[in-house]
C-alpha cells in the first residue's frame, strides 16, 4: 500500500494563569492548558492522526499522562518521536492538516509561525504543513472561553525504506 490516512482530534481545557502552548508555539495569553504535558492540544491532535494512519494506536499509550518522564514534557519532544516511529515503519508524511477551534486569544496572526515550528520538527516542507484556525462563534465550550478542540489529518506515502508492517505489533 502506497498511502496510509489518519485523523486525530483532542480537546483541553483552559485555566487562568498557565503557560499556552500551541502549534508547537508560545501564545501570549492570560490562559494556557491544563494537561500533564505543556498541554499543546494542537501536537497531540497530529500525533494522534500521524499513529493512526499505521494504526500505532494513540498518544496515550505511547506517551502515559501517569508517567513521570512525560510531565510537563514539550509536545514538540512528543511529535519527533511520533515521526520517527511513521519513518521507522517507512513512511514519509505527504501532508498534513490541522483545524484549531479557540475563541481567544484570536491566533490567525501566529499561524505561518505554527506551521514552521511543525514543520521543523517534523523535518518536512512547509508546504507539506496546513494550520487553520476558528472560533466557534461563541457556541458551545470552545465559544464559552472553556478550552480547545483541534482536529488533524494526516496522509503519509511509503517510502524508499518501506518494509511490510508488522501485523502482531
Ligand atoms: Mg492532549
């Protein structure tokens, strides 16, 4: 099989007075993500889409919010480690997508910096790397101001690395 797809969606809530981590970027903001990772809701959604698409499972598996080693962990750490299992398995990502829903701070400004930081980690074009950004229109826990959902796709094309994946992992 050439191509393998994968979609990954998270949400996380926001609190007053926590660092925002998003897109692999620092957003200034009077709130951030509560989450035993820096809470970067935008990474764990393309993670998730990037193991889903070779069914690797999903990011709490790989990356346990029980462990010590992962608290407070920057999810770009996360993101590198996910793209080296997708190359491990002989895949390359062919592009991915990524659609943020967050009513403030508005964030459209920072987006070009987001694809770049994703890019970088994930040693890619970016070109290859689409963000987007929404509010929800003040409707439902997104447009209340009570967190963020992100939802990721991502195609990944076989490689000149491929080998067959291993149906017993
Ligand atoms: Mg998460």
């Amino acid at each position: 099989m050439d191509y393998r797809i994968g979609q990954g969606f998270d949400v996380h809530a926001l609190q007053e007075g926590l660092p925002m981590w998003l897109g692999g970027i620092r957003i200034d903001s009077p709130t951030g993500f509560v989450a035993h990772s820096d809470g970067d809701v935008a990474i764990h959604a393309l993670c998730d889409a990037l193991l889903g698409a070779l069914a690797l499972g999903d990011i709490g598996q790989h990356f346990p919010d029980s462990s010590d080693e992962f608290k407070g962990i920057d999810s770009k750490v996360l993101l590198a480690r996910v793209m080296a299992m997708v190359r491990e398995q002989g895949y390359e990502l062919a592009n991915a997508d990524i659609t943020i829903a967050l009513q403030a701070p508005k964030i459209g400004a920072r987006v070009p910096e987001m694809r770049e930081a994703l890019a970088s980690v994930l040693a890619v074009p970016v070109s290859a790397v689409s963000v987007k950004a929404t509010t929800t229109e003040r409707l439902g826990f997104v447009g209340r101001g009570e967190g963020c959902e992100v939802w990721a796709i991502a195609l990944l094309r076989r490689s000149c690395l491929w080998r067959p994946l291993d149906d017993n992992r």
